[in-house]
C-alpha cells in the first residue's frame, strides 16, 4: 500500500492549463520555496522583466507573501519541483488567489488567502497577491514570460 499523498500536494491539473499569471505565480512560489539561489534567479528576472527598480519591489512582494504563507500558514503549502509540469492543490490555489487579485477581485482574493493563512493575516496576503499579482501581469504584456529551466531532485514532489 502506498503512502497518501501530503495534503495539498494532489496534482489536480497541469501548468499548461493555467494562464501565464497563474503558472508565473506557480513557478516564482517554487522558486522561493527551494532556497537562495532559485530566489536570486526569481529576482533576475524580475529586474529584466520589469527594470531595476520595479524588479526590487516585485522580488520584495513575493518575499514578504510567501514568508507569510510560511509563517502564518494554516498549515505548509506543498510544492512540486520545479520541473514538474503537474500542479499541485495548494499551488492551484496560491495562482488563483494571486489571478484573482490581479484582475481586482478582491473577495475572492480574500477568500483563497484565508484558506492559506490564519484569518487575521488574509488581507495582508490578499494586499501582497494583488501586488505580485500585478506585476506578473505587467511581465507577461511586455514579454512573454521568463521559463524555468529550473531542475530540483530534492523538491517536495516529483
């Protein structure tokens, strides 16, 4: 009998499917979530996509979101490697609450924050979602949107 799956780690669908908000916010919450060098890499692009300064804020927001998603987490969020093309519950959840907030739904943002975190830290997470939200939105009208190239044998999943 095999092991059961990690609570949000299930594969509910593929990268492919998501829109590319949705798979950035996927691949830059892998990014963070496997150590500082990934992190340096998130924060180049960011800085060619957006420029120097814009690419710093976009570095810090996503920093300050997912320290709070692991820190104030109702639980860990579960991650599939970085070149796993599955996506898992919880980073299902994590790009529709960033998507969600980009496009200004709020609510909804809310919503799928207090899913992730405890209920007094959701509108902070629902603030950052919207601003890491948008600048994933401002990288893919300006260029398409930076691919891993990324391979982790040590990842969470797959």
């Amino acid at each position: 009998m095999s092991a059961p799956a990690a609570r949000g780690g299930a594969t509910v669908g593929r990268l492919s499917d998501l829109s590319p908000v949705e798979a950035g916010a996927v691949m830059y919450l892998r990014l963070w979530g496997d150590g500082m060098q990934t992190r340096m890499e998130a924060a180049q692009d960011f800085q060619i996509a957006l420029g120097t300064d814009q690419g710093r804020a976009a570095m810090l927001t996503l920093d300050r979101l997912c320290s709070l998603c692991a820190h104030h987490g109702r639980r860990p969020l579960i991650r599939h490697g970085l070149g796993c093309a599955c996506l898992g519950a919880d980073e299902n959840c994590f790009a529709q609450m960033i998507a969600a907030a980009s496009e200004g739904a709020r609510e909804d943002a809310m919503m799928m924050a207090s899913l992730i975190v405890r209920p007094d830290f959701a509108p902070a997470l629902a603030a950052l979602s919207e601003e890491l939200g948008l600048a994933l939105r401002h990288m893919t009208v300006s260029i398409p949107m930076p691919t891993s190239r990324h391979q982790n044998p040590t990842a969470t999943l797959h």
